[in-house]
C-alpha cells in the first residue's frame, strides 16, 4: 500500500507530533513543578540546638558565663534596651529584652543577681516573675544531600509587613495575574532591547518559585519559556496563597559554607538569629532586598550594597505607603543588625555531634533526620563547650612552651558532665577541638593509669565491716608471679610507705599498697563494683588491673566516676534533652533515669578520699574554703611510661575528666597532675561552679584520727584529720601518747547528738 | 537588794514559762492528731494510691520559682500527661537539686509508669536532701516499701 505524502498530511502528523512533544515537555515540567511543591520544599533538616537557660529565683549562675551565654545569642548591651536582643548590665542587675522562645513571650525584664544565683526577676510593670528563658543556640544540623536548610513557616508565622513587602517589591500585580504578567514582560522586554542584552527580569513570584524549581540561574529564552508553562502549572495547581507561601519558605536567601539557606524563616535565623515574627521592618527590608543578588547585597560580606539596598527597599515601601516618611527616616538612620555568624555555623562542637547522632541513630532513621524538620533539644551548655575548648588549647600551648615541640602532636580528649542528672554539657575530642576527625572522647581506648584506683577503694569501703578510711593498708614491697612472670609494683616515687591508712593510700595513689588491696579483696568482688558502675566489659585477671592496666575510652570513664559524684546513683549519660516535630509537638524525650547501684555511706566514704586529693594530694593548690563549698574530689592518673595522663574532677555539680596523651601510644614528659589537671584547672576557673549543700547521711560520723597510724585522735593532736565513718565502724583505741591532746569529752557529747538524732531522724533503710 | 534581784528574776521567770506553757498548749489543741488517726493515715498511704498521690500534690517546693514549676507539672501529672510533667520536673531540678519536693513527684512519676525501682532511687536520692521535714521523710519511704 501506498502512502500518499500531501502537503496536508505532513502539516497534520508534524502538528500532532508538535503536539505530542509539547504535551511531553507539559507533562515533564508539571511532574518536576508537583515534585518539588509537594516533595523536596517541604523536607526539613533537622535542627540541633543548645539547652534552654531556665533564670529563676534561686538559680545558680555564674554571672561571667550568663553575659557570654548573650554574647553567643547575639544580644547587644545598650544603654536603655528597647528592642528584642538588646540587655544592659550595672549593678548587678541585668535588663534584657527577651527574643522569646516557645513559650517564653518576648519583652523587658530586670533580673538581679547575687554572687552566684538570681536573686529576683521582675517584668515591665516592676512585678516579680518566677522564670524567663533564654532561648536556645543553634548548633548545626543533619542535612541532606543538596544542604538546602529552612525553617517552614505556617501562615499564622508570616508577618503581615514582610507579604507587603515582598509583594511591593517583587511583584505588586501578584493577585491580578495568572503566573505571567505581561505588562512586567513588555515593561522587561523594551528595557533588554534598549540595553541590547537581558538586563532585566519581568519574572512574577510565580515565575521566580518555578525558576527555581529548575536548579539553574542561567538566562535563555528556551528556559524562559519553560519558566513561564511551569508558572502557569503552579497557577493551576494551587492557590495564590498557597504559592506565596512556597515562595517564602523556598526563596534562596545565603549560602554559608556548603549549606544553601533557603526560606525567610531560615535567613531570619541565619542572619538575626531569631524567628521572623521578631523582625521589624528594616529586617525585613535587608532580607527581601537580599532577594535580587543574595551574593551581592549579603550584609556580612557587603555591607556597603546591603545597606543601599535595603535603604531602596524601604524607599519602595514608603512609595507604596506600606510606611510613613518618619518611619523610613527612623528605619534608614538604623546600622544593619546582623548577627556574628561565628556561633551558628554548622560545623561547630564536632565531638558534641558524635554523641548527637550515636543517640539519634537508637531512634532515628536517617532520611527522617534529614527531611521530617526535627528539633533536637540537647543538653549541651555553650559556655561549658566553649570553655571546655579553650582551657584543653590553652593548656596545649602551656605545656608546649614549658616542653618543647615534642608535645606539638599531643592529643586530648574531656568530657563535662552534671553529675545528679548526667547530661553531658561539654565535649571535646581533639586538642584541635572544632575540626572533624578522629573523637578521642569516645573512641580513645587507653589505659587508664590510677583513675582504676577509686574503684578498688569503692569495692574495700562497700565492705565497711571490714573495710573504712582507716583500715591499714601494706605499702611494703611486693612480688609474686602473675601470667608466669615475676610481677614487682613499683611507686611513683620508687619509695615503699610500709603501714599507711586507706585514704591516705589513695589521696597519695601508692601502687603497691593498692595492689594488694585488690589481692585481698579478690577479682570477684572488684568485678561486681566495675558492673555496679556501668562498666560493662570484663576485668582483666591480672594484679597489674588494680594499679591501672586497664583500658577506657574517656566517656567510659566519665560514665563509671558519674556513678560516683552521683553518690551511688547510676544514671546514663545523655547528649539530647527531647525532639519535637515541626509542629512542637514532643516526639521523644531522653528522661533523667537513676538506678541505686551502691549505698551512699561508703560512696561518701570514697569521696572524702577523693576530697583529699584537692586538699593534700596529688591536686593540691585549692583553698580549703573553695574545696569545701564546691564538695570537691578528684583523682590523677598516669600509665606506664607517662603514656597518658588523666585527671578526673568534680566540683559543684559538674564532673569533668581530661585525657592526654599521643595517637601513637609514645611517652609523653607528662603526668595526671602536670597534663590533664591543667587543662580541668583552667576549665574550672573559667566557669568557677556554684556551691552546692552537702548531703544529709544520719549515718555518718565524723572522728578526729591520726595521719599516720589511722587510729583514734583529736583535734589538737599533730596530725590529727577528722575523717567520716559508717556509724559502728569507728577506730576505738587512743594509743597513750595521744591521751592528753584528745578530749574526749566533745566526742561523748557530739555521740549524745547523734543518737538523739538518730532517734528523731528515720533515714534509708 | 538581792532580794528585791530575786524577786524580778522569779516574776520574769514565771512570765515566761507561763506564756511558754500557754503557747505550748494552744499548739496542741489546734495541730493535734491522735495517735490512731496518723497510723490510719500512713496506713492509707500504702494502700490507698489516691490517698499518696494527693499527699504529694500537697508538698510545696521551697523555693517559690521552682514551684511554680512544680505546679505545672501537677497540672500534668493530673491530665495524665506524663511525658511533659516528666519535662517540667526535670526543668525544676535544673534550677534546684534540694527539693524534696521534686524528688517526691519524680518517685510518684515513675511509680505511675510502673517503673517501681526507679522510683525507689529516686525516693533514696530525694532522702540525702538536707532539711527534709519529718512527712517528706514518710511520703519518700512509702515508696521504698514498694514491692515489685
């Protein structure tokens, strides 16, 4: 059969393939334009935050850490604060505008402080407040593949002055036309002939959202017509509102580093580090001018353009009578406001993120990290990372110019804890602490030297029958056979101490006295304190464990000592405080768990040991007065060969541990107390704990001994120390030559309280 | 002289021990409870979960902040929210670690959720608080004689 080619067939089988490709690329742009609206726009990265700071009555605060907890929000002292983001302190009275937080309204408030907790809140109108909270510091977030990051706002989110300003700026005919506005066109047309190159966009906000829907910026007449079917899609598929709001939540506002910022909800964040409905208008006015070249007029990078910018804005909107000719005066004489970007990059506190996503990954599937637009609250404490940070730097460059170069490649790792809740606020795993790599906090196994040490003691004085502060102990030399060689414990000093009293053994750290000790008590019942404080792998049988061959990773570490702090209540440590969805509401909490793992007698037993670290031990240079008010304990560690060099330290409610040493395992000059103990020195003097009450244990006794043979003594005696003991445990011989300087009169009477005490007082069974 | 001395002194004396007496005993007519009363009481507390749970709504925190906090989290405790008076609690805990009274709502929380050890250790925590009055003491034992 013969097909007859006719001018008029061709013309109909070219139209209908015309039609058919058209109808090809209609439907590709439309499946692309549904996509995206109804897909990619709407995945939201998760966002990691700080913790809130609560201020109330009676809250413990160091006034330091709170003005740079400000510093790191972004709030500027003024003289008379006015607006969001604005405090003055003087005289111990801070005033601060509030930005407002969840459920924290925005305003003024005067907080007064004392030497170290808040002593009254009042608002506005001078009457008392109980809390106000400082909203949190975003410290990054997981993103997905294409790092685009935005905050979605929700109508009710939208001000109504940044809808005038966008629509007065970028398109005023938006409600009039149908995607393609062909007076803007013809308007851009005659403008682009007369320059003789495309010099001007005639886009609508229908036009811009598709154009960015096709991921290029490049200006050719192919993809303006792609633009424009894809606009008139987007007409046909949603309502005007509707695609105002994606054009809010999708407009690229910044790229900061490898992540895009998309979204006002976003660049409010990004460049005034609050939430959109705080802005006034000549913030609105930057961000939306920002629109035309977000490169060009970005006000942290160009200034100069930002501000000319912004100045056209606010000229536009006084042209369309959105303001007043007073306020555009008052807004153009206003500098741009942004915030430091320092304290909102995404790559900050590297170590602290490990621990973030080690938790998250429990719960989390990956792709809903990075799309459902997660909040995650964490426990971190700003002040305390950056603290943290500093002090293991700082420190470095100590030791290196007391060493030499040889310490150039000396690593660390430190963990800060609050012991009761154990919420990790601080972590550090690099002595080069804001760079990616290797987190020597969880991944650093090392020996951990004396810091084993507490844990024999613990394991003795949970025996406090047999066992208490004063049980003599041998510090004679030692030999046997472990492993089918002869194993010899040296000290430190390469003394041997002969008889010496329990805590003195520890606050000392003698080796040999302390080996035995854990000979005598046996593998067994070692074992059990270990499992008792979380420590879940199995002991080594070897004697060499109970002088600290014994292998840890720093946040093991810190884990087994909260048990301790913690006065025998076992609580896993925790980076994140709850998740909420986009909506607020809570998807999951990371609650405070304890578990009694161990009576808190022989626990404050161990501790006074530890106490005496500080006082007369290997940590010592802390006033008594300093040590008492914080119920300071401490303990140094150093492994064979001053390979590493750990300190262990609570103060306050704050336990810290510090790890030193080289990746390669090689010697270092260092010691607990000349490495570790700096750093955790350093850290403590930056954030200077508030003191805390001692416990109330109806079980404890307080008796006057001797330093050296650990039996009964007085006050007046040399070398007396007044140590505690479990009611029942108490030495009870006073060797003669102590008869005269011990009374014992003060001792019958303080007995006589006792009981009375112990007759009105139930304690725990 | 010394007479007219003793005199004063005995009048002063007898003043005081007279009032002494007269407060003494209008104490005890308006707070008195007989002794069958308060065994029935703390009896209820171990039988009556109600009864506990309304003993401890009762204890106030000292420090007037947290309580606020504190009375946030009863809201909850009562609607049955457990999860958010969880949150509340731990937020007061923040700003004071001696409140029995927190420690009093934590055990009756975990208790609720049938977490009875945890309940126990927190009422143990809660007991190491200085200044715990002597019904505090009670209400945080009453958990401790939880059996599982």
């Amino acid at each position: 059969m013969k097909i007859k080619l006719t001018l008029s067939s061709i013309a109909i089988i070219s139209f209908v393939a015309i039609l058919v490709f058209v109808a090809a690329v209609v439907a590709l742009i439309d499946s692309r334009v549904t996509n995206k609206l109804e897909g990619v726009l709407w995945t939201v990265p998760a966002k990691v935050y700080s913790r809130t700071l609560d201020l109330a009555e009676g809250s413990r605060i160091n006034r330091d850490n709170l003005l740079k907890e400000l510093d790191m929000l972004s709030y500027s002292e003024k003289k008379e604060p006015s607006r969001p983001g604005e405090f003055l302190y003087r005289n111990n009275k801070l005033r601060i505008f509030l930005r407002g937080y969840e459920e924290q309204k925005s305003g003024l408030f005067d907080v007064f402080l004392d030497e170290s907790s808040v002593s009254r809140i009042t608002n506005q109108l001078g009457l008392p407040e109980d809390v106000v909270r400082l909203e949190p510091i975003a410290i990054g977030g997981v993103y997905p593949a294409h790092m685009e990051d935005r905050v979605l706002l929700n109508w009710p989110q939208v001000p109504e002055i940044l809808i005038d300003t966008i629509l007065a700026v970028e398109d005023q005919d938006f409600f009039n036309h149908n995607g393609i506005s062909v007076r803007s066109i013809s308007r851009a047309f005659f403008a682009n002939i007369k320059a003789a190159e495309i010099a001007q966009g005639g886009s609508t906000i229908t036009q811009q959202l598709a154009k960015n829907l096709f991921f290029s910026s490049e200006q050719t007449i192919k993809r303006k017509a792609m633009e424009a079917v894809a606009a008139l899609l987007i007409e046909f598929h949603y309502s005007k509102e509707e695609i105002l709001l994606a054009y809010i939540n999708d407009v690229f506002i910044a790229q900061s580093g490898k992540r895009a910022v998309h979204g006002f909800g976003m660049g409010a964040q990004h460049f005034f580090g609050t939430s959109i409905m705080n802005l006034e208008t000549d913030e609105v006015a930057l961000l939306v001018g920002m629109l035309k070249g977000p490169s060009l007029y970005n006000p942290r990078r160009n200034p100069k353009n930002a501000k000319q910018r912004r100045d056209l804005v606010l000229n536009v909107l006084k042209r369309e009578r959105i303001i007043n000719q007073e306020m555009l005066e008052i807004y153009r004489d206003r500098p741009l406001k942004v915030v430091s970007p320092s304290f909102r990059s995404e790559t900050k506190y590297p170590a602290f993120h490990d621990l973030v996503r080690l938790e998250l990954r429990e719960n989390f599937a990956d792709s809903d990290l990075r799309t459902k637009g997660l909040s995650i609250q964490t426990n971190i404490d700003p002040v305390f990372q950056e603290s943290l940070e500093s002090s293991i730097i700082k420190t470095k460059e100590e030791l290196i110019k007391k060493y030499g170069e040889r310490l150039k490649d000396l690593e660390g790792a430190a963990i800060a804890v609050d012991i009761t809740s154990g919420e990790i606020k601080a972590v550090v795993g690099s002595t080069a602490p804001s760079k990616y790599g290797f987190n020597r906090s969880i991944n650093a196994i090392r020996p951990i030297g004396s810091l084993v040490k507490p844990f024999i003691y613990l394991t003795a004085l949970n025996q406090y029958v047999d066992y208490n502060l004063t049980t003599i102990l041998d510090d004679s030399e030692l030999e046997l056979i472990s492993g089918g060689m002869i194993w010899k414990p040296n000290n430190f000093d390469k003394k041997f101490h002969g008889q010496v009293p329990l805590h003195k053994a520890l606050w000392q750290s003698y080796n040999i006295a302390s080996a035995r000790l854990g000979i005598d008590l046996g593998y067994d019942s070692v074992q059990s304190i270990f499992t008792k404080l979380g420590i879940e792998k199995q002991i080594p049988r070897f004697p060499s464990l109970f002088i600290g061959s014994f292998e840890m990773s720093p946040y093991e570490a810190v884990q087994a000592y909260q048990t301790i702090a913690a006065d025998g209540f076992y609580t896993p440590l925790r980076s994140i405080r709850e998740i909420r969805d986009p909506k607020g509401n809570i998807k999951l909490t990371y609650p405070y768990n304890i578990e009694q793992r161990i009576r808190p007698e022989p626990v404050e037993l161990l501790k006074f040991a530890m106490k005496q670290t500080f006082i007369r031990g290997t940590a010592r240079g802390y006033s008594k007065q300093k040590i008492e008010s914080w119920q300071a304990g401490g303990k140094t560690g150093t492994s064979d060969d001053q390979r590493d060099s750990w300190f262990i330290g609570f103060a306050g409610e704050t336990l810290v541990l510090v790890w030193l040493g080289f990746d390669d395992n090689r010697p270092t000059p260092l010691t607990g107390r000349t490495g570790a103990l700096e750093v955790w020195k350093n850290f403590i003097e930056i954030v200077d704990p508030p003191p805390i009450q001692k416990n109330s244990l109806p079980r404890i006794n307080m008796v006057w001994t001797d330093l050296k043979d650990g039996k009964l003594s007085g006050e007046k005696c040399k070398n007396s120390i007044l140590v505690p003991f479990v009611v029942g445990t108490e030495p009870t011989t006073i060797p003669a030559v102590r008869n005269k300087c011990s009374s014992n009169k003060k001792k019958n009477e303080s007995n006589i309280m006792d009981k009375l005490k112990k007759v009105f007082e139930e304690g725990q069974d | 002289m010394i007479l007219v001395r003793f005199t004063i002194v005995a009048v002063l004396i007898a003043t005081l021990i007279s009032c002494a007496s007269n407060q003494n005993k209008d104490f005890v007519s308006s707070k008195e409870i007989s002794v069958n009363e308060f065994s029935s009481s703390v009896g209820k507390l171990i039988t009556n979960l109600n009864f506990l749970e309304d003993e401890i709504l009762k204890i106030n925190a000292k420090n007037p902040s947290v309580q606020r906090i504190v009375a946030g989290s009863d809201k909850y405790i009562k609607e049955g929210k457990l999860v958010q008076a969880n949150s509340e609690l731990e937020r007061a805990l923040r700003i004071s670690k001696q409140e029995s009274a927190v420690y009093l709502r934590l055990s009756l929380l975990r208790f609720n959720q049938g977490l009875v050890e945890e309940s126990k250790s927190f009422a143990s925590r809660g007991l190491l608080i200085r200044d715990v009055s002597s019904w505090e003491r009670l209400l945080l034992n009453v958990f401790l004689k939880f059996q599982l």
